[in-house]
C-alpha cells in the first residue's frame, strides 16, 4: 500500500476524521477507533513508513521523538503516574506481528485494569 492509499496518510491529510492527542511536523497522535485500555490512542510518523521493519538511522529523530513525548502524552490522556500507574507502549510490525493498517504506528495504552485485550 503506498502512502497515496493508506488510512493513516489520508487522515494527516485531513481526508478522514481523527480525534487528534497531538500534531506537530512530524507527528500525529489520535484516539484508536477500537481501544484496547481506557486509555488507548495511536502516535504516528506522518511520512509513510511502512513498518518498524522499514526503519533506518534517518528516522531516528522522529522515533526518538515519539517515545520520548508518549509518557506525557499517556499522562495527558490519563494515565496515572508511574510507578503506581504506568502505561503501555507497543509496536505491531508485519502480518505476523498482527499489524492491520501498513503505517507504522505506536500504540499507547493505559489505565485501570483490566483491559478488554492485551
């Protein structure tokens, strides 16, 4: 799937709704549409990376920068502070790793457990 065809592209594009955590010029942060947890939204690159697979030295910036903003984005959301709260973060890569939309995404999950899934 090209980047011209992909659901999270067309919704950095603003073709498609998202109930946005955050957005800069690199990132978009959104509310997963079927969450897992309380707390459950999406941290995405906004150019078109198929995978983590597809990473290389020239997206560490960006990822450096997802992870590092997801703990104050989960508290944000509401998360409860760690070490009594705490939250997920997950990657799902390729058809064995259960990843259903080819764009790497960030899942960030949190709250009180239990959870429907995970």
């Amino acid at each position: 799937m090209s980047g011209e065809n992909c659901i999270f592209c067309k919704i950095v594009a603003g073709q498609l709704p998202a109930k946005k955590v955050y957005e800069d010029d690199d990132i978009l942060a959104f509310h997963d549409i079927n969450p897992w947890a309380p707390v459950h939204f999406l941290m995405i690159p906004k150019a078109h990376i198929p995978s983590m697979a597809q990473l290389d030295e020239s997206h560490q910036a960006v990822m450096g920068k997802i992870m590092t903003l997801a703990p104050s984005l989960a508290l944000e959301q509401g998360c409860r502070p760690y070490p009594e709260g705490g939250f997920r973060v997950m990657v799902n890569t390729g058809e064995d790793g259960r990843q259903e939309v080819p764009h790497l995404h960030v899942h960030v999950m949190g709250g009180p457990r239990p959870w429907a899934k995970g």
